[in-house]
C-alpha cells in the first residue's frame, strides 16, 4: 500500500492540470449513469401506460424514451470525443517529460538500462498510465452513481428486494479484495517480461548483419521464444484469474437476475407490483451488475497504472547531470580566453576498474594531440570526461583561462566541443538533417563547405537528390567511410573550437584519411584531440597522448 500511495501521489502530480477535463468526464459519466437509470423507470412507464396499469398516455412516455435515447447518445459521442483527445495530450506531455528527463540524467545511470527496456516505459507504460488516469475515476464515479441509483429506484420500486440486493455487497467487496491482491504481482511481471523480449527482439534486429554472420539465427530466434513463454505463462496465469473472477461474477449475476424475476412474478402474483415495475426491476438489476462486471478489467487496468507509474518513476529518480540546473556557459567567450585544458590528480574507474589513477595532463589551446593506447585502456573514457559526460572519481578536470580563472568541465562546456564517437552515429533522415542535427537555422552553404571539408561532398553532389538524399536507419546503403565522414562534417558545422575524434576515420583509405585531417588542421583557431591507431592522425598532430598502466603520457611529435 505504501507503494501505491507514492505512485498514486506522483499520478496526482503529474495529473493536476487535466483535472478539469477529468471533471467534465466524470459530470459526463454521471450522467449517463442517470439517464440510464432514467430509462428503466421511462420504460416501466411506457409497459404500464401500455397495458393500462397507468393513467399516462403511451405517446408521451414514449416520447420521453426517445428523448433518453438521443441524450444518451449524444453525451456518449461527447464522451468518447473527450476521452481521446485528453488521454493523446496527456500521453504527449508525460512522453515529452520523460524524454527530457532521461537526456538529462547521469550517463552511467541511464547505460545500466537497455534501450529497449526504456523505449518500452516510454510507450507503453506511458500508454497505460495517461488512459488509466484520464478513464479510471470518471468510469468509477459513473459506476458509483449507477449503482447508487439503481438501489434507490429499487427501493421506490421493491424496498424488500432492494434490501435483499444490499445485503450481497460485502459479499462482493471482499472478493474484489481477494483479486486486488492476486492481480498486482502478476501484472507487474508480466509488463517485466514483456519489457525483456522487446529488448531482446530490438537487440538483435539492430545486429541482425552479426547474427547472419554466424549463422546464428536459430539460436537468437530459440531464445526469443524462450522469453516469449515466460511472457505469456504470466499472461495466462493474470488471465486465468480474470476468468475465474469472471466465471463467480457471471454465477453471482445470474443468481440474482433469475431470483429477481422469481421474485417479481411472484410479486404481480399477489398483486403487489405491475408487470411494466417487474421490467424496470429487472433493467435495474441489470444497471447494477455492469460495475461489478467491470470490476474485472477496472481492477487489472488500476493495477497496469500503479505498476507503469512505478516504472516510470524509477527511471526519474536516477541521478541528475552535474550542473543540469545551471545557467549556460558563454562558451565561446570562454574559449577566445582559454589558456589550456588541465587533468589535475584524475583518477577514474568503472564498477571498481581502474583506468585512470591520480594522472595529470595539461591540453594547450591550438594543440592537436593523437591519443595511443591499447585497445580498452581508456582512450574513450578520456574523451568522455573532457565531454563531462562522465565525472572523475576523484581530482579536478577543468579549463585554465588567461586571467587564472578555472571553469569545471561538466555539461555546460559541452558547447566548445565537438565529438564524433565510436561506431555508426548516423540518423534516419535527409543528409542535410544529418550534418545540421535539425538546427533550425539552416545553412546549406556552411553545409556544403563542412562537407567538403570531410572529403564527403563529392559523393553527396553525385546523388541525384544531393543533401535531401533519405539515409535508412544507420545510414544503411552507404559504406562505413561515408558514415563516418558525414558525422565529422557534422561535428565541423557545430562549429565547436574543440574537435574530439574517436577512431572517426578507421574505416578510410590512407589518402582520403590525410586530406580529411589536412582540411581540419588548416581550419582556423580549432584545438583537436584524435583517438587513432593510423599513421595519419600521428602525422598531422604536434603532440601524443598515450595512456598505459592507468597514466597520461604527454610527448611532442
């Protein structure tokens, strides 16, 4: 329970703007409620009207059905308009502040989930959280309502048969509470495992090229079956609940529907009530068990939202960015007076892993340093603390400026860097998308001249759609040297002063490699740091870095 209030909580929060609209809802639901109610009594009416039983006349009261019908009708339409457009703008804000939030978090934190496993909160946990919370009270509050009065206009009708009916209620409370507590547990591990083979399907359609490599596709597809199971054992098993639910609710309604037509004959029998009240007693009864039928699925459905929530909030609970809530930084200002970029005393580790140990290493503006080590000693993990994407254990890592000054490096220096990472970072779009990064402030010139630059604008004026050419997911159809050259010609339209490159020109010929680093070591006013095993990137450079036994090693080249 106390799980479920701080989720509960967190809903109510996240939630308080669209209580209006929840409000209408529920004077919507309530309404209907009424009407149908309304419509028992109408009928009752228009039975007795019929057969002489009432002095009313028969056009009247079914003029007054009609009316009930189109109303019910036209608030129905009101509601299922509502309904949709509420829950969609809902879901919409709470994606867009997840996904803001998750870009903000600490790298490490976000890492140790697999993709997957966030784009599954992300949609579907979202799904079931906005539906549930704009749904769940107007549906109850509707239910609450109906059952309420039913049982008056029962009690006007037939107060001893009512009474009957009341007395069954606690009956029906404590077998929701027994379903309450069975259903929690398996829908939370049944949205788990649906989230593990999301994650695993996604895995491997995005390395679908490994998995034909070894020819392992009957493996990779035995194990996705695997999780398959496992997912649908706790569907069958939440399912299996519901029905049994179900099975005692349909006995339990039948029961009572059957006694009340017993009852009522018998009531004509000895002339205590109209054939036209028996038909509203029996339309009553019938409005009463549609909340305790959908007890069924309200019951899951709360379940689903209080789970998703949870879900949902872990992932805004992990840690906060260093300086996420600071000003920006006047980046430019602070490189024009920028002395040299200082490691002082680092040391860093990765789950207790040393890489780096009380190691110092001074950066001077205008240096170009190729960074050597073996493979996993670190050379990423260096680019990634001058990013401020991760943050050292212990030391200082900052920027010296002319008059003395030391500024942290964290996320608000981000803006003097730009960084062309290890592997394929290339986005589905146009490659006039790629290279700006969706800047709004487009400048197909720069583009082009950042282009050439990269030695890729050849190749991108040969197409015949040029920069609006649509690259697949991964830039599939262009080589690994196309790839990587459009990802440094988006770094240089950044236009940061500093350029990190990692391994960004492993998959190009010697020539292309040279003439790429060339045009980058004439541009102008531009430090850059290139981590690279190939003779070109050391030959371009005044300066190595190599990292071994968890030390910086500064030489001149």
């Amino acid at each position: 329970m106390k799980s479920d209030f701080s989720a509960l909580k967190w809903i109510y929060g996240e939630s308080r703007r669209i209580i209006p609209a929840i409000i209408l809802l529920s004077i919507f639901g309530i309404l209907l409620s009424s009407l149908s109610v309304s419509f028992a009594l109408v009928s009752k009416n228009v039975i007795d009207a019929a057969v002489g039983s009432l002095s009313n006349n028969v056009v009247t009261e079914s003029i007054k059905l009609a009316i009930l019908i189109a109303a019910q009708l036209v608030l129905q339409v009101l509601v299922s308009t509502l309904d949709i457009r509420i829950v969609g703008r809902f879901a919409m804000s709470m994606r867009k502040k997840l996904f803001g939030n998750l870009l903000m978090k600490d790298y490490t934190s976000v890492n140790n989930y697999h993709s997957g496993e966030l784009i599954n909160r992300l949609n579907s946990d979202i799904s079931f959280v906005s539906g549930a919370v704009v749904e769940i009270i107007p549906n109850v509050l509707g239910f609450l309502v109906r059952i309420v009065l039913s049982f008056v206009a029962l009690f006007s009708l037939d107060m001893t048969f009512a009474l009957i009916c009341l007395a069954i209620g606690p009956v029906v409370l404590m077998a929701s509470y027994i379903y309450r507590r069975r259903m929690k547990g398996l829908q939370k591990k049944c949205q788990e495992s649906d989230g593990k083979t999301r994650s695993f399907m996604q895995e491997c359609l995005q390395n679908i090229l490994v998995i034909k490599s070894f020819g392992n596709e009957k493996a990779v597809v035995n194990h996705s079956t695997e999780l398959q199971n496992e997912n649908y054992r706790y569907n069958i098993k939440r399912n299996n609940v519901s029905i049994a639910a179900n099975i005692l609710f349909y006995i339990a309604a039948t029961i009572v529907f059957y006694f009340a037509l017993a009852w009522g004959a018998y009531r004509i029998l000895t002339g205590v009530i109209t054939f036209g009240t028996l038909t509203a007693m029996l339309q009553l009864v019938g409005q009463i068990q549609i909340p305790f039928r959908s007890l069924s699925s309200i019951v899951p459905r709360y379940f689903s939202m209080i789970v998703s929530a949870e879900r949902i909030m872990e992932i805004l609970d992990l840690p906060d960015e260093e300086d996420s809530s600071c000003s920006e930084l006047d980046c430019e200002r602070i490189y024009r007076d920028a002395e040299e970029i200082v490691f002082n005393n680092v040391s860093f580790a990765y789950d207790n892993t040393g890489v780096l140990d009380q190691t110092d290493l001074i950066i001077k503006k205008g240096d170009f340093i190729a960074v050597g080590g073996s493979s996993g000693i670190g050379k990423s993990t260096f680019l990634k603390l001058l990013l401020g994407i991760i943050s050292p254990t212990s030391g200082e890592i900052y920027i010296k400026l002319k008059n003395g000054e030391r500024i942290a490096l964290g996320r608000r220096t981000r803006g003097i860097f730009a960084y062309v990472p290890q592997g394929n970072m290339i986005l589905s779009g146009t490659i006039r998308d790629n290279i700006s990064f969706s800047d709004k402030a487009l400048d197909d010139e720069y583009i082009v001249e950042c282009a050439k630059t990269a030695e890729i604008w050849e190749f991108i004026d040969s197409l015949p759609d040029k920069l609006d050419t649509v690259l697949g997911e991964k830039g599939l159809g262009l080589s690994e040297g196309q790839i990587q050259r459009i990802a440094v010609a988006r770094a240089l339209y950044h236009d940061a002063p500093i350029i990190l490159l990692d391994e960004a020109t492993s998959a190009l010929d010697e020539k292309t490699e040279a003439a790429l680093l060339a045009n980058i070591k004439n541009t102008r006013d531009k430090t850059c740091i290139i981590v690279s095993h190939r003779k070109a990137a050391f030959e371009i450079c005044n300066k190595s870095v190599l990292i071994n036994d968890c030390k910086f090693k500064l030489s001149a080249l």
